[in-house]
C-alpha cells in the first residue's frame, strides 16, 4: 500500500511539474497575474468606452455658472480632454484631498488648450459665483482651464446621479451635511467618459480622487499616463 501511495505521489509531482508550473511561469512572465479587481492589463494603447445598454456613454449636456459669473455648458468642452468631479466648498473631508489631487494634474496639464477640469458643487444654495470664486483663487488662482461651476439644485443632483452615475445627495447625518464619492471622470475630446480596463477586461470607470497607499499606481499616476493618450486620440 505504501509503495503504491509513493508512486500515486510521484505522478501527482510530475504532471504539477510539467504542466502547471509552466503555466504559472508564463502567467507570471506576461504580467497576467491577477492582483484586484482594479489591477490594470499592462501594454493597453487605448482607453475603453463606458457601456450603456450598449452604446457608449457620453457626458449629457449642461449648462452652469463658473467663478465668473460665465455660462459653460458641455460644448465648451469639446475638442478638449477633461475631469470631472463634484464637490462642495465647505466640504470637511474628501473634497480638500480631491482638489489636492486635482490641482497636481491642473499644473501638469492645465496650460494646454485641449484640456481642462469642471468641477460640479453639490451645495448650490452656499456656492454662488462669488464663493467658487474665492475658493477657486485660494487653489489655483486665475485659470482659464478649470471651471468651478454651480446651478439649480436639481440639474446639479440630475447631472452627478443619472449623467455621470456618480452618487451624490443631500446628508445631514454626514459631515459636511453633503454625502458624495470622490470620483474623478476621464472624458475625451468627443464628449465620452472613458477608461481603463481593469485585469478582467471590465473598465474601471472612475479613477479616485483620493489618496491610496500601498498602490503599485495609484489612480492619480494613472490618469497622468491617460490624459496623455487621449490628448494624443485623433
């Protein structure tokens, strides 16, 4: 019994060493390991398509006041690469780590005509016009590039919850008395909300505004790498 036991081994040992170990060491040596499920497939070349029902979700339009007291709509945002989040001014606790974040990618990019960054308030009823404005100049001064944009309450829930799929609402339980995600929204020059694919071939969607540790790239490293592809789309 024994000796039949060692030699039942022997082949386990065997075909284990033929045929799987040379399938992990491929795996391993084409970076197809799976690490999570925001893990991104090395060697992409281009930006996937968010998919709605089967078609490709584009940025619905808009129309809101910036810092200025200008109207901006969405066709101001043709033929440029932008980010888009929501935010509020009075915000305690992710939105200043946001538009940290944010302002790193507005000093890299936000010189370049064909991008630019709209930033949506949450608390239309507190950020008028003149208070984006003061919030704006305390970030990032003059700048024509990124838009602090506010408007009626509805449109603005309308836009973040059904336009984009990004939850925000009204909170009083939170603080800050507002409860959102800190997303960033890749769009491209076209209008479309684009992405990576993470290492299941699903796109990842939104990148985190926030800051992550233990990251091997965080989702502020990748978007420096994908605004550059889309700068680069034809």
């Amino acid at each position: 019994m024994k000796k039949t036991s060692h030699i039942g081994l022997l082949v386990i040992v065997f075909i284990f060493t033929v045929i799987v170990v040379p399938k992990i060491f491929n795996r391993l040596t084409n970076g197809s390991t799976v690490e999570s499920s925001r893990s991104v497939k090395p060697g992409f070349k281009a930006l996937d398509f968010i998919k709605i029902n089967g078609n490709s979700k584009k940025v619905p339009e808009f129309l809101f006041l910036n810092q200025d007291s200008l109207f901006i709509s969405n066709e101001d945002y043709l033929g440029k690469v932008y980010l888009a989040e929501f935010f509020f001014t009075r915000c305690p606790s992710i939105c200043p780590v946001m538009n940290k974040n944010m302002k790193i990618l507005n000093e890299i990019f936000g010189g370049m005509e064909d991008f630019g960054i709209a930033s949506f308030t949450i608390d239309p009823d507190f950020d008028t016009p003149s208070t984006l404005k003061k919030y704006a100049e305390a970030y990032v001064g003059s700048n024509d590039f990124w838009n602090f944009l506010t408007g009626p309450k509805t449109s603005v829930y309308d836009l973040a919850n059904k336009g984009f799929n990004i939850f925000a609402e009204i909170n009083p339980a939170v603080a800050g008395g507002f409860e959102h995600q800190g997303y960033f929204a890749l769009i491209d020059k076209n209008g479309f909300i684009r992405s990576r694919k993470d290492s299941f071939g699903n796109p990842i969607v939104y990148y985190s505004g926030l800051d992550q540790e233990d990251v091997e790239e965080s989702d502020v490293e990748m978007l420096l790498t994908d605004i550059k592809l889309l700068l680069n789309e034809n």
